[in-house]
C-alpha cells in the first residue's frame, strides 16, 4: 500500500467518523474523538456504529471500554481491518472496501436535476426516497441541515421526484460519500448525478467512501479505486 493510500483511508476514516458524530447529534447523542477513535456515549442511530477507530492498531480493550455493551445492538466500525474483538463478545457483520477518486467531473453527463436539501420536506422526500418502503426514514432528522459541513444531495426526475441522491460530507482534505441511492437503476444511475454535484460544490476535493458486494463494483464503473478494507463488528455475545 502506498504512502498515499494510507493517508487516503486515515482521511475516509476520519470523515466517516465526523458524519457518524454528525448523525448522532442529530438523534440528542453525543460522542467524542480522542486519538485511536471517535465514539458515541450511548446507542448510536441504527445502521451506525457505536464507535469508528481512526488509526491502524487501535487498543481492543480500551475501545470496547468506551461504547455501551449493556444493551443490545453496540457495534465497531474497524477502519483498517487490524482488530480481533471475538474476546470481547463481537462478530464481523460485514466486510468492505474504502473507495476513492480523485477531483473531477463523472465520465458521464448526469440525466437528473440536482439540488442539496435546505428544508425539512426536501429531506423527508429525499429520506422516503432512500428508504423506499423499508421504515427508516425518520432516521434523517432536521438537525442535519444545520450541519455546514453534511449536504444531502436529490437528485429528481422530470416530475419533481426524488428518485436517487447520497449524503456528503466535507473534510479538510477529502469529501466522503454515503448512503448513495437510485430508485431506477441503481447506484449507476445515481453515480453520474452524485459526482457532477460534487464536483460543482468542492472542485479540488477528491471523494472518499466505502461500499462492498455490487455497489463497490458500480463505484469501480465510475471512476473509484479500491483502497484498504474495513470491517464493522457487532456484538453478539451469544455468538
């Protein structure tokens, strides 16, 4: 792994963390950042760890020290895939990759009008769309907009519709890319629109995520590198 890889991962790793903080506070929970990790003083948000290491060869005990094991639901996300936490009661619920590319616009013209969402009804539509049916749209909360660094990016169809979108968030070095959707096609067709958005709003940023399965081979189609992996590891102590 090069020089630059590593500090890529360390930059993803940190923006991750800092949108997980920023979901949190959204949801009344706060967390905090000491050198190894940021982490969350109670249960973070669903589908959102409970902590987020920020550099290679995190200390298991201290880690897991920080986060509620109490209740049921505490996971870790391990940004560079170094750490062991069966001893702890943990199991890996899933593996990926942290993607990149460098600024720049999409290799292809994007079909959809975009706009970053600035009031609660564009967030709600854009959560519905996200969600598609699932439940979890309560999950985006109000106080994302006043986040200056989160932009929730709506991508709409020619009536008006919300049909793809993602969330990004500005680092100082990268800006980080997640939760990236298209109701019709897929992150295919949801790539061209995210990449023309942020290329319009942080032109000299490089862009910054994770994905895993099919959407990390859709990131590939446009434009991404793979990077190191990661791993998210729930507890389950009756495992």
């Amino acid at each position: 792994m090069t020089t630059s890889h590593r500090f890529l991962i360390r930059a993803a790793a940190r923006d991750n963390a800092e949108w997980c903080a920023a979901m949190c506070r959204a949801h009344g929970v706060t967390g905090e950042f000491r050198e190894e990790a940021w982490s969350a003083a109670a249960r973070a948000p669903l589908f959102y760890p409970d902590a987020v290491t920020l550099v290679p060869g995190a200390d298991p005990e201290r880690l897991t020290a920080r986060i509620d094991l109490a209740s049921p639901g505490a996971s870790v996300k391990d940004s560079f895939a170094d750490l062991d936490l069966t001893e702890a009661g943990f199991r890996v619920l899933f593996e990926a990759r942290w993607i990149h590319r460098p600024a720049g616009p999409p290799a292809v013209a994007p079909e959809l009008g975009w706009e970053v969402a600035g009031d609660p009804a564009t967030l709600r539509a854009w959560a519905l769309a996200w969600d598609d049916g699932a439940g979890h749209a309560d999950l985006f909360r109000a106080g994302l907009l006043t986040d200056p660094d989160v932009f929730v990016l709506a991508g709409r169809s020619a009536d008006g519709r919300v049909v793809a979108g993602a969330v990004a968030r500005r680092g100082e070095h990268v800006v980080g890319v997640s939760n990236v959707f298209g109701r019709d096609g897929g992150p295919d067709t949801a790539w061209p629109l995210v990449l023309h958005a942020l290329h319009r709003l942080f032109p000299a940023l490089p862009v910054v995520g994770y994905e895993t399965g099919e959407d990390l081979a859709a990131a590939l189609r446009h434009g991404f590198e793979a990077l190191g992996p990661l791993r998210v590891w729930l507890h389950d102590p009756t495992a």
